[in-house]
C-alpha cells in the first residue's frame, strides 16, 4: 500500500503553461510515456487547455488539406540566380514564357494592358487636337503676314510702266483725267480711300478632294455676280491646298458666305476636326477701292 502511494506521488504533474509548451510536442507524438499521460490527464480536466489543444489540431488538419506546390529544382538550388535565368529565357522566347503563365494571370496582364491604352488615347486625344490646331493657327497667321506684305494687285497711285515699244507708259489712276474710269474688278476707285476702313474677309475650307471642290467655288463666285474676268478668280495651287484672293463688290459677301459653308458641309466622325468651314473678318492696311472687299478663300488638304 505504501509503495503504491509512493508510485502515485512520484508521477509528473505539469500545469497549464508547460502544457501549452508542450502541446506540438503532443500532436506529434513526441512525449515520453510518464509526460504523455501527465499532459492527458490535464487536459482531461482543464477546459482551456483542451479547447486550445482541439483548435491547434482542427488547424494543422486544414492546413494538412492544402494543396501544396513542389518547389522548382533550381530555385531550391540557386535561389539567386533563378530570377535571372528566368529572365533571360523571358527574352529568348517570350511567347513560349507567355503560354507558361496561368490563365489569370494572363488575363490580368491584358486587361490593364487595355485599361492603360484606352486611358491613355482619351488623355492624349485633345493634346494631339490642340497641338493640331495651333499648328494650323500658325501656319494660317504665317500665309496671311505673307499675303498683308505682298504687292497689292489693284493699283491706286499713278505710276509708269514699260509698253511694248520700248517707251514709258502713264498707268492711270482715280487722280487721273479719266473720270469714271473702272480696276480691274470693274468698280470706280475714290480718292478717299483711307486705309484700315476696307474689310478682308477669309475663309477656310477643309475637303478631301480641292480639285472639285476648286470648280464649285469658282461656279458659286460667278453665281453670286463676280465677274469672270476679275483677277484671282481662278484661284492658285498652294503647298497643302488652293487659295483664292480677289476683291468683290460687298453686297456679294453674305450670299457667297452662304454657298462656301453650304459646299463645306459636316466633318465626318472620324476627322480629328470638329469644323471643315470657319471664317472671320478683319480690317485692311492697304487701301482698296470704295465698295470691294478682299475675299480669301483657303482651300486645304485633308
């Protein structure tokens, strides 16, 4: 009875803190016998230490039922370098590399590929317009300083010329004897013609074909009363399109307005251009007669 006292007394006990020590330990298996059955035999009768030691192992089994992936070869080899060589066979044969990849991620990669491109041609669409535009502005500033510096095809001063026969020839003007005498356009130059009160009026328009569009302004011109033999009429071939400059009565101006926006028409959808017919007016710093306008007709190249 003593010795059987003695046995009971000499058996470990442990508490909750070396039981949670050893609690891996106990699931795998690693105990001696005397410790395993002091560890059971607590957990019998400890709520905690039970609870805890059910939740680690139901952990370990879900953890256990993971699918698990082999580490490639020559990671585990080289870790260093691996990233390297993957890189290199990348650029070997980047649609064999590309094939390799999962489907998601593949996926992934296309869709922001597209996202990013899309993104990308809304934000630089009105850049490139603007960019467009300005360039047009200032080529069109650049031709209307060439035509304000050019020599002016009426002339209004008397001046001399050389005929045919070798000898000098009085170019008549409006301060001249002939009185009632006509220019070119067939209107009566005044002497108190001032400059910056005549008008200019310009107008630019966009075609893909100038050539046709060429016979219809000369047709709606002669349409709107222009004669047929005022000069510029038949308009001059121009890097990048065909311009008109003539003068014209001013009573032709609203009706030959009408018809260039009418021959113009609406720009397509696909034009990086909203208009194919803008217009403005401004005042001249050479004189021209008394009742003309100096008309130019831009006709450009799409």
């Amino acid at each position: 009875m003593e010795r059987h006292d003695r046995e009971r007394d000499s058996d470990p006990r442990i508490g909750c803190f070396e039981v949670q020590n050893r609690m891996t330990d106990a699931l795998d298996g690693l105990l001696s016998p005397k410790i395993r059955h002091a560890y059971d035999e607590h957990v019998s009768h400890c709520p905690d230490c039970r609870t805890q030691a059910e939740h680690l192992r139901e952990l370990l089994r879900v953890l256990h039922h993971q699918p698990r992936a082999t580490m490639p070869l020559e990671l585990r080899e080289d870790p260093l370098s691996f990233p390297i060589r993957r890189i290199r066979r990348f650029l070997a044969n980047p649609r064999a590399v590309w094939k390799d990849l999962p489907v998601a991620v593949r996926l992934l990669v296309e869709g922001v590929s597209i996202a990013a491109v899309v993104v990308l041609g809304i934000r630089l669409g009105p850049v490139a317009r603007e960019m467009y535009e300005a360039r047009m502005e200032k080529r069109l500033q650049t031709m209307i300083a060439a035509e304000d510096s050019s020599t002016q095809s009426v002339p209004l001063a008397r001046g001399r010329i050389e005929a045919e026969d070798g000898e000098p020839e009085e170019l008549a003007s409006s301060e001249g004897d002939s009185e009632g005498a006509d220019n070119s356009a067939g209107v009566e130059v005044d002497s108190d013609v001032q400059v910056g009160k005549a008008e200019i009026w310009r107008f630019n328009l966009k075609t893909d074909a100038p050539a046709i569009v060429r016979g219809q302004i000369l047709k709606a011109l002669k349409d709107t009363g222009v004669p047929a033999d005022t000069l510029g009429i038949g308009g001059v071939e121009a890097p990048g399109g065909i311009q008109f400059d003539l003068l014209v009565p001013q009573s032709v101006i609203a009706p030959l307005k009408a018809q260039l926006e009418h021959l113009a028409g609406k720009p397509s959808e696909n034009l990086p251009f909203s208009e194919t017919f803008t217009w403005y007016k401004n005042r001249s710093k050479k004189p021209i007669p008394n009742g003309m306008s100096r008309v130019v007709i831009w006709l450009s190249q799409i």
